[in-house]
C-alpha cells in the first residue's frame, strides 16, 4: 500500500493535474512563464512556481513588459475626470476602451502613465523608480 501511495504521488500526471488546477487563471511571471523546463517534471515545475509565487519583489522587466489594471479604494477617477462643455463630471473619468477600469503602464525608461482622464500623468508620463531593498 505504501509503495502504491509513493508511486501515486510521484507520478507526473498527478503534479500536472494539481499544477493546472493550482495555476488556473493566475497571473505568470516572466520569470517562469509556467512552462517545464528542459529534463523537468512536473513535480519539480510545480515547486518552482510555488517558490516564486511567495517571491516579493519585481524585477523592472516584469513591471514594464505588461498593462497593469488598477482599483482605486476612494473615487479617484471622479477627483481628475474634467468636466465636459456643459460642466458636469465625466461619470468614470476613463476612456471607452478602458470602462472595465484604469489601467496604467511603467515604461523601462522610468514613465508612468494612467488612463485616468485628467489624472497627472495623462498631462506628462510621471517619473517612476525601483526602491531597492524596501521591505
């Protein structure tokens, strides 16, 4: 029965059900991209990514490669949308395209840039950095 159990648990399509079952709908990192390494099982990839997944740090390649989606805990939008010509507020502050919510995007030159209409940086990109070694 041990012996069973053992050969079950380390069976590779036993971590690639739960590693599938684990990562769906999760954001990747660039770092991993999910995918199994050349020789890796399927054990081994699910470690790996487990271990990344408690990482808390980005990398600058990370932070700029995608759009990032925001939520604001204050009605942010409604303090920079611009009243229109017959003075009332936009009633969400944000492009068409973006109504599902702000999104921002960090340039690897060290711009920030929100669709928040009227927001800072809709006027000029925001400057950005990494702070290293912040907790």
């Amino acid at each position: 029965a041990c012996r069973a159990l053992r050969a079950a648990a380390g069976a590779d399509s036993v971590w690639r059900a739960l590693a599938e079952r684990r990562w769906a709908g999760k954001q990747q990192s660039l770092a991993s991209e999910r995918a199994r390494r050349p020789g890796e099982s399927w054990r081994q990839a699910y470690l790996r990514e487990e271990r990344e997944a408690h990482r808390r740090s980005i990398t600058v390649e990370e932070l700029c490669a995608r759009r990032w989606a925001f939520r604001f805990r204050c009605d942010h939008e409604k303090l920079w949308s611009e009243p229109d010509a017959g003075g009332a507020a936009h009633e969400l502050g944000v492009e068409p395209a973006a109504r599902a919510g702000p999104t921002c995007d960090f340039s690897p030159e060290g711009h920030f840039k929100s669709t928040v209409r009227g927001a800072p940086s809709q006027r000029r990109p925001l400057a950005w950095q990494l702070v290293r070694g912040a907790p």
